[in-house]
C-alpha cells in the first residue's frame, strides 16, 4: 500500500453527510422500481446478480450504524487517502457477504428501508472523529463517510449500466467520489510534471518530472467525473477510454494506463 504522504484535502461534514444519505436514498428509490427480470440481470461484477448487487449496496451504508454500534477502536489505523489501497484485500470477503446477503434478504425494499432507519438514527448524533472499527482499518467517522461516496457512485453506476436504470447522482456525492480517487493517484504517483483534469470537481498533478510552472502544462489529461470513476476503479481500461475519445491525454507523461485502476 503506498504511503499517503499527500495531505488529504478537507471535506464539509455536514455536506457528506448529507450527500451519502441522499444517494442511498436515490438507489433505494431506483431498486424499488426494479422488475424480477432486471434483478436477475447479471452485471460485470463477476458472478453478482443485479439482485446481489443491490443488496451490497446496503452494506455501504450499514457498515457506519453497525460499526458505530460497536466499541470504539482505541486507535485510528487508515487515514482517508490510505482507504483506496486497502480494499482490494477485503473484496473476497465482500463478495461473499454480499451473496449472503441477497439470499437471506429477498425482500429489498424492507433491507433497504431498514438499512436507512438505522443510519438516520445513528448518525446525527455520532461525532466526526469518533473511530469505527472499519474492515480496512479503523478510521475516522468523518474519513469514512467520504469513502461511502465512492461506495455508493460507484455502484450506482454499476446498477444503471447492468439494469439499464438511469439512477440519479447527488452533486456532492459524484464530487468527493471524484476528488478521493483523483487525490489517490496523486498519492500512487507524486509529482508535478503532469495535470489531471476532471472538471468540474477536481485538478491534481501527479507523475515523476520536469515540474510545470507557468502557461499551459506540457502533459494534460483530461476527462469527465464518470470515466474517471470507471477508470479508477478498474470498470474501464485507459485504452479503450482514450479509443472512445472518453479521455484526452497529451505528452509524453501522460500515459496514465500504467497507474490504473487504483482500486482492486
């Protein structure tokens, strides 16, 4: 796992918090109206069904009650830009929780409901640096619930691209998805010699070089919060992005297939 040496850039609280309650609240009104044939769908998530990804994106949201629920870790062990590189270890036991999970829950609505109950009771009071005893380490409320946004966008688009939905994202929510993960190749890959763009959330630099100083960078890649999302977390190749004209990269740094996906 790379050292987060890059600090991480503040985040509002009460804004994440808002957005991870509001893009829970939109896949739950997206899995709703979801028909028997869509939940047997499969998606590109290995063997998951739509059914079984739907019932792991409960496990996003439920994972704060239950772990503010337990006692508290004496000690934080993961800080915010450390997360991306540590949940490719847990994603076994992930899979098959989530199985598990849509087996015994066939009725999604009252998971997800109940799933809502409970964080909406447990979270208005619960302080943002009270620790939780996360599978990838213990981490602040505050830095966890950051990761939730990507938790949640990401597999939002996951079920519109399986079950052909169109589930809505919250601005918030898409933004701090796209500046985690963008701040997390800038962890992968210090340096300034070439700038990422993805607009309208985030800008890093990143790359070993010649550091950029002044007018236009001599290596730029561009794209928009979506692709960068799929390309981070391994949904689509950098190759197939820049074939699709879903990236614009140019100089000689600016190959950035050899960085990606940051996530497992």
């Amino acid at each position: 796992m790379p050292p987060a040496k890059r600090r991480a850039r503040t985040y509002d609280s009460a804004k994440i918090r808002a957005a991870v309650l509001a893009q829970f609240g939109n896949v739950r009104d997206g899995v709703r109206a979801l028909t028997e044939e869509q939940l047997a769908r499969h998606t590109h998530l290995g063997d998951w069904t739509v059914r079984e990804l739907a019932a792991h994106i409960t496990m996003a949201v439920e994972t704060v009650s239950r772990n503010l629920d337990r006692d508290e870790p004496v000690k934080a062990e993961l800080g915010l830009l450390d997360w991306p590189f540590a949940t490719a270890a847990r994603s076994g036991d992930i899979a098959d929780g989530s199985s598990a999970l849509a087996e015994e829950n066939p009725d999604l609505d009252a998971l997800y409901d109940r799933t809502e109950q409970r964080i909406a009771e447990r979270l208005p009071t619960a302080p943002d640096d009270r620790l939780l005893a996360a599978r990838t380490g213990a981490m602040a409320l505050a830095d966890y619930l950051v990761t939730r946004t990507v938790e949640l966008v990401v597999h939002t688009d996951d079920l519109n691209r399986a079950a052909g939905t169109d589930i809505p994202f919250d601005r918030q929510a898409l933004a701090a998805c796209t500046r985690l993960l963008a701040d997390a190749l800038a962890v992968k890959a210090p340096g300034a010699s070439t700038e990422v763009r993805i607009p309208p959330y985030a800008v890093v630099q990143c790359v070993e070089g010649p550091r950029h100083t002044r007018g236009t960078p001599p290596n730029v890649v561009e794209t928009d919060p979506l692709t960068w999302i799929r390309l981070a977390t391994g949904r689509t190749a950098w190759q197939a992005a820049l074939e699709d004209a879903k990236v614009s990269a140019s100089g000689e740094r600016a190959d950035l297939g050899g960085l990606l996906p940051l996530m497992g």
